[in-house]
C-alpha cells in the first residue's frame, strides 16, 4: 500500500491544501470525491469501524532477507531489497499457511465490532492470495498450500453479516514487466502500462468482482499510467459487475465512491461526506516479526471516537504472519475494543461529527437530538464545560448505566455535574439529549483552556493567519513506511508574519505557556515574540532537526512565558518572529498548563 515519494498522483488526491482556516465545515468538505454520491453509501457511513489485513508472501518473510532486518513497511520488502522476480518466485514454492482458518478471521472481527473487511487480494509484489486464471502466480497454483482463502473467508464474513472487500494495487506489480515501478528487474522506458492493465489488472479485478459473492468495497492503490478517460473507462466496465460496490478513492482521478485519507492521517476538523482514515495496528502493514508496537485497546477506543467525531470511519489494519495466524496482541487489544463497544457503540456506530469543538475533555459525536461527550481525561473538579451550546437540554445522563445527571446553563455555555468515575478510564460517554438546532462551530470559536487539565493544547489549525503566514498540512516519516500528517503555522519569516490564537479561559491562575515547533539548523537562535494577557514574551529558537526533504520533523516543547489569567474571558495569543528573512519555525501548537 502506501505513498511513495515518487506517486505524484496520489499525494495530490491524498494531501490537504493549503487553505484559509477561516472557513466554515460547510466550506471545507464535498459530498464525494467524484461529485456524485453512490446511493449505496449509507452502509459505510453508519459502519465506522472496518478491518484492513494485509496478508501476503511478505507475510513469510517477516521483515527479513538474506540476513538483514527490515524496518517499517513490510508488505514493500521485494521493493526494499530489491528481490530479483526469479527469487521472490521460490518464496511462493514455501508458501504454506496451514494455520489460517476464515472462521477465525472473522469471528475476531465480529469480536471486535467490526463492521466490515478488506484484505489484500494483491498488493504490489504481484501474487494473488487467491485463486486466478490470469496468473499462475496465486496462492492455488504456486504454492503448496493449493487453497483458496478467499473463498472461506468471504463465507465467513457474509454469515456474521460483515460487510467484505479486497484491495487490490492496480498499477503497481513488481512481477510483471509492465507492471509499474519494478526498475530493478524491468526497463521502465519498455513499461507498456495499458497492456498490464489489459491483460492482468482488469481481468484479474473482473474475477474478484465475479466469484466471490457480493462486495461491498474494492479499495484500490497508487493509481498511475491512466489519463482521467482511461480510469473512468476502467471504473465503468467494472462497475457494470457489481453496481453496489463501493470504489476507495485511490482508484486515482478523483472517480472513488469516498475520501481515503493518507496512511495515519486523520483531519483536524469535522469532514462531511464519506471518508475514512487508515491506521495499522503497530508499525507495519505487512507482518514483521521483530515488530511488537501494538497500540493498545484505549490507543484504539480513543482513535476510533476521534475519527468518529469528525464524521469518518477507522479501517484498522492488522498482519497476519506466514502461517496464516492474526499476532495475538491484535487478537487480544481487538477483543478488548469490541468489550468497549459492546457497552458503548451507540455512541460510534451510525453518528455523524460532533457538534462541540475538540474539547480538554475529548470530544463527541452526534445523532438527531443527541450529542455523545467522549470524555477521556475528566476534569479534576468533576465539572464539564460545553461551551457554545445553546439549545434546550431535555436531559443529561451516563450511557452505559442511564443515570441522569445534574447540569447548569451558564449563558450559552453548560456545566455537566460529571459522577465519580476512574481518573484513567478509557473513554466515558455520556448523552446529552436536546431539542432546537445546534450551530456548527467554525475554526474561529475560541479554544477552552481550563485550570482543571493537566494541558490544554492549542493545534495550528485554530490559528488565524496574516502577511505571508500559512497553515499546512506536512507529510514526514522517521522511518520507511511510518506516515506522520501534522498540520502546522509555517512561513512566518518577516516580523508582519503572525499567528493569532483565540482561547476561552474558563478558570483564572496560574498558567506556564509552551509552544511546539519544529526548528531546522537554519532557524536556530532566531527570536520571536508571544503576547498574551497585555504582556510580551520574548523567546529564542532551539534546534530540533536539520529538517531537509529527507528528514523527518522533530518537535520540542518549548517553555516561553508563565503569565496570571485574573479572571475568565476571551483572550488571544499573538505570535510572530522579531527578525525578517528566515522562517522562525513550524509551530505544531500552542500549549497552556496550569501551573500547581
């Protein structure tokens, strides 16, 4: 799967522009990618939780060739190595994973409420992990293990009522010849990309869309070496097989049935439509086995109600290994998810975005009439503030246990009475049901800081920009395969430059103020400034990576000034650098903690 330096046009279906952050949600979305909506879209939206399995020959070689270990993606190992075609055929000759078992599968996805699949019927090393009449490089015909997983899995999916779907890499195939982007093996000036697609991409698409029952997505890949005509015309005759089926937008041109999001990336505000961000469960896609970063069952819960509150669905991806087994921290992190949700799934399944903006509590969802607060870190006096949200509330109550609970109106703002509940409970839900319409908060709404959280944190996107000031999106990695997506206030290089943030402070005292760069050589020693409060705070620059196109972003958490808020109100935090010609940093946030 993922990016690569060299896909130009997927990074620009996949990245966020540029844009003034003054906009409303209603200006910042579209319905689809490709204008139209797919009348079979409500299935996804409502579903909110898929599982990705990334399952392939990679799988048996674990991170490893030859003696040497590899990090980071390990579907892209063939590529990484740049394993000859003739070696990575005798690869397929060992294939054996008699340890897989559909029932499995799929019970741990029903386990862990998800709610649908997609699995590698191709990745970009070119073997099908099915049975193909197209190429004899397949799972039944080159390997000894002379089965189908396919087939039973999708059986199994269709009778616990799973939704199922194959990905499928559509332009890149580092087996064939025509096959895009194997230039170690093939000439890639000899690469006659329209007789790949004719002759083994499209034919091998109408089986999976033929013999495996009905689908309900086919999420494709890096698209590259079709015109917009060419792709339409490729979606178009595989559309006439399945109409129901749902294309990923990395069907390339904007033509996909919904917005995928870069691997890791999820937005920084509510997005309309339907969409969905894709994260693997530890650091790789394809299975490792010196790989043992598992994001645990709260990193999951916590990941998925954010998605959730910004109105898209988590596809979570897990690998499994050579032998066809799920590594059992997914399996266990995954049932303890699904324990969560058993409880707790009102609040995900079939929401849209939240009506309250991020919050130090956490955040919601919502459904006609209701909002669900997601509270993740409670406040230390019990009190929940809302802000904003001036409707009439009918009532106020747990969701696991219905209890209701006190509230006050304070204004446009409301206090919730929070009961006692464990300081580090996963994530707590509570309901509150209103009548009347609630307004949608713009990226101006002034950000909460209260003394009762141990930080309150101010992200770039809420900054208001002026003079040369942008706010960007920015793609990274430390490593191969490990996308990071950080929006932050960039180009501030001339002492007009400013970054302007509006917070709401809801209780007075003491507060230490951070703020979260990235900083090349370049920019070291340069001097800013923050006003907050009628006071100045003068800072100096510290280094935290060299930062060229090659390296990856480092932030530091910069301590610059500690100032008294005497009393609550709105106030604004000004930021700008006090020489001109270099930029000063990229500020990833501003950050307030209350000083005990």
């Amino acid at each position: 799967m993922k990016k690569t330096f060299y896909l130009l046009t997927l990074l620009a279906i996949l990245q966020f522009p540029i844009r003034s952050f003054g906009q409303t949600m209603d200006q910042m979305w579209d319905s689809s990618v490709s204008g139209k909506e797919n009348p079979n879209l409500q299935w996804f939206k409502d579903a909110k939780f898929g599982m990705f399995i990334h399952w392939g020959l990679y799988s048996k070689i674990a991170g490893e060739w030859n003696g040497k270990r590899y990090y980071g993606s390990g579907e892209w190992i063939m590529n990484q190595a740049k394993i000859k075609v003739a070696d990575y055929n005798k690869v397929a000759s060992t294939f054996n994973p008699i340890g897989f078992n559909a029932e499995e599968w799929s019970q741990l996805a029903a386990d862990a409420g998800i709610k649908y699949m997609v699995i590698t019927a191709k990745h970009h090393e070119g073997f099908s992990m099915y049975k193909s009449n197209v190429s004899d490089f397949n799972i039944v015909d080159a390997t000894p293990y002379k089965k189908d997983p396919m087939k039973a899995l999708a059986e199994a999916n269709r009778k616990r009522g799973i939704q199922f779907g194959f990905y499928y890499s559509q332009f890149q195939d580092w087996h064939e010849p025509n096959g895009g982007r194997n230039t170690w093996d093939f000439d890639e000036s000899k690469k006659d990309y329209q007789a790949y697609y004719r002759e083994k991409a499209i034919p091998q698409l109408k089986e999976l869309l033929t013999n495996y029952g009905p689908l309900g997505i086919v999420w494709f890949d890096t698209p590259g070496g079709m015109t917009k005509e060419q792709t339409q015309s490729f979606v178009n005759e595989l559309r006439v097989l399945q109409p129901k089926t749902l294309f990923s937008s990395r069907v390339g041109q904007g033509l996909g049935d919904y917005k995928d999001f870069g691997d890791s990336e999820v937005p920084n505000t509510p997005i309309k439509g339907a969409w969905e961000s894709i994260y693997t469960h530890n650091d790789s896609w394809g299975y490792i086995k010196h790989d043992m970063n598992f994001k645990s069952s709260k990193e999951i819960i916590q990941l998925l109600a954010n998605v959730a509150s910004k109105g898209g669905n988590l596809m979570l991806n897990v690998g499994p290994d050579g032998n066809g087994k799920i590594p059992e921290y997914s399996v266990k992190f995954l049932q303890q998810t699904g324990n969560w949700l058993k409880l707790n799934g009102e609040s995900i399944y079939g929401t849209t975005y939240g009506l309250i903006p991020t919050q130090p509590w956490g955040v919601s969802t919502s459904k006609p009439g209701k909002q669900y607060l997601h509270v993740m870190n409670r406040p230390k006096n019990g009190k929940l503030f809302i802000p904003d949200f001036n409707v009439a509330i009918k009532k106020v109550y747990a969701l696991t246990d219905k209890k209701e609970l006190s509230f006050k109106k304070n204004g446009k703002a409301v206090v919730i009475n929070l009961p006692l509940f464990n300081q580090d409970s996963v994530n707590t839900v509570f309901v509150v049901e209103y009548s009347g319409t609630v307004t949608d908060y713009s990226l101006q709404t002034p950000i909460t800081v209260s003394g009762q959280f141990d930080e309150n944190n101010v992200d770039a996107v809420f900054a208001q920009a002026t003079g040369n000031t942008k706010i960007q999106s920015l793609t990274y990695s430390h490593y191969y395969g490990d996308w990071k997506h950080t929006t932050c206030v960039t180009n501030m290089k001339d002492s007009t430059d400013q970054a302007t943030f509006t917070i709401n402070v809801t209780e007075p005292g003491d507060y230490h103020i951070k703020v979260e760069y990235s900083c090349p050589q370049e920019s070291v020693k340069l001097e800013g400034s923050l006003s907050v409060n009628n006071q100045e705070f003068l800072f100096r620059t510290l280094r935290t990576s060299e930062f060229d196109k090659s390296s990856p972003l480092l932030f530091i958490k910069h301590t610059v000034a500690t100032t008294t808020f005497s009393k609550p109100g709105i106030y604004q935090i000004k930021i700008h650098p006090l020489q001109n010609g270099k930029e000063l940093f990229k500020l990833k946030s501003v950050i307030l903690e209350p000083v005990k």
